[in-house]
C-alpha cells in the first residue's frame, strides 16, 4: 500500500453528490458532520485530481448510478484488490451496500478481474483491510467488519497470504461511526506508517515497531482532521487533507514529499481521507 500507484479507481462529487438539493436532502441520512457544498467540493475535488494526475498514470472514474448514495464518493470501500485482481466486499453500513453489485458492474465492463465475492451474512468495509506488506494481510473486526467476512477473505486470499492477521478494533465513538482499521493507520513506506497510538491495539504497535516501522504519531486534534488518513502515491510520496501542520511537519522529517488538498466538503464532513478516495488497483 506504499508502492507506486499506477492505476486508481476514483468517483468525481458531481456523480455521486449529484446536485446541492440532492445533498440537502440526503446529508443527514449519511451521517455527514454538515451539508456539504457541491461547488466548493467539485473545487476540491479537482485540486485533489491533479495531484493524482500528476503521479498516477491511469485513473478511471465510476460513474453516476441511481443504485448508490453519497457514500459512493469513498471509492475504497466496496472493493479490495490484491495482486490477483479484486474481491467484492459489502459494506457493514446498509446503505452503502448497493455498491458492491454497481461497483463489480464496472470492473466487469472495464476487463479487469474479480477473485472472490463475499456472500451471506459477510460484512466488510476495504478501509478495514491492509496489505502490510505482499504477503501479510491486516483485517480489522469491528462494526463495519464481521467474523464471517473475515472467514471468507482468509479463504478467498489463502493462496496470497502468508500471515493473515485479525485486529480487534475499540468501541470508540460507537456503531453509527465510521472507523476503519485504515482511521488509525496509514503506511507512507515499507519502513514509515502514520498512526494514532490511541486507538492501536498494543500488539499491533508493537508489531509495527518490531518490523522496524518508524511511527509518526498524530496528534488528537489532527486525527479529528483526518490527519492519520493519507494517501501513499509511492514510497514517501503522499497526499494529506491541508490543516494538519504537526502531521506534515513529521513527514517531511522523515524525508517524505508530501503533498496537501483542502478537503473540508470532500473529506473532512463525510469523514473520508485521500485513502477512501481512492481505490488502488494496481501498485508497482
């Protein structure tokens, strides 16, 4: 998850906001923090696209469906990609659930392949599963995450995976909020990852520092500003919502590039960083 992006799936604001009456009526329903502007968040949003424009060589967009909601906007979350190709998730937040069959549609119409399919009872969301390395899978089990999905994913990448790793995650703020094993973890390089200690169960932090991870830790003001949630573009290159000043200085410390979007209408009010913006399908 820190290599270089070279194919990124994303979806614009424009076909997943739709319109300002749209969001006037649907934000609340969302659980956004406030409405969102939909002329302020196509600006951002396009600040945010050149930034990939500038390092990622193929970007393909999902288009406007009447199947999904706002949520759409968060590309990460119905899909997962491994080395293989794709496996489709389906979101522990019902709304979001119709993504998956809109979002395995596409894939399918643009070639690219499919490796496994949750069914059943299987909850995931891809913002609670990390590639630490190429071999190594982190799922994090909390409300958007069940233990049937995590027994699914473990036979879905068994011939992928060498150590498949399970990650308890805390109540925190309670079920109608988002947090993802990625809200607490972001990995800029093989050897960097930006952290909240605070939520990190010890046997993770530990196994991080034992790998030989060095661990910018975000402040609790900036983790409010989705400062944890950052985008690897390649290995210390990455892209960071603007206002988390303590995070970036850290960054640049440990010799990363790093570069920032204002991303309060985008990111910020539906709780959604660079990472949910994007879907990486391939790294290299």
């Amino acid at each position: 998850m820190h290599k270089k992006l070279d194919h990124v799936i994303v979806k614009h604001p424009k076909d997943a906001f739709l319109n300002q009456e749209h969001l006037r009526k649907e934000w609340k329903h969302f659980n956004y923090i406030e409405e969102p502007d939909f002329v302020k968040a196509q600006h951002e949003y396009e600040k945010f696209l050149s930034i990939l424009q500038q390092h990622v060589e193929q970007i393909d967009f999902l288009p406007a469906s009447d199947s999904v909601g706002l949520d759409s906007l968060y590309a990460h979350d119905p899909v997962k990609f491994t080395q293989n190709g794709a496996i489709i998730l389906k979101s522990g937040k019902k709304l979001r659930q119709p993504e998956a069959e809109a979002y395995k549609q596409f894939l399918q119409e643009k070639g690219i392949p499919i490796i496994g399919e949750l069914t059943g009872d299987a909850v995931c969301d891809g913002g609670d599963i990390v590639w630490l390395d190429d071999r190594t899978l982190l799922v994090g089990r909390g409300y958007r995450t069940n233990d049937e999905a995590i027994r699914q994913l473990k036979e879905i990448t068994k011939d992928l995976v060498d150590e498949f790793v399970v990650v308890q995650l805390p109540h925190d703020q309670g079920e109608d909020e988002c947090l993802h094993l990625m809200s607490f973890i972001s990995l800029v390089d093989e050897d960097l990852a930006v952290v909240y200690s605070r939520l990190m169960p010890v046997f993770l932090r530990q196994m991080l520092i034992d790998r030989g991870i060095l661990l910018i830790e975000v402040p609790d003001d900036e983790y409010l500003r989705l400062g944890c949630n950052i985008l690897a573009l390649a290995p210390r290159v990455c892209m960071i919502v603007s206002e988390n000043p303590s995070t970036k200085q850290q960054l640049l410390d440990a010799g990363a590039t790093v570069y920032e979007y204002e991303g309060n209408e985008i990111s910020y009010l539906g709780t959604g960083g660079p990472t949910c913006l994007t879907c990486p399908v391939v790294r290299s």
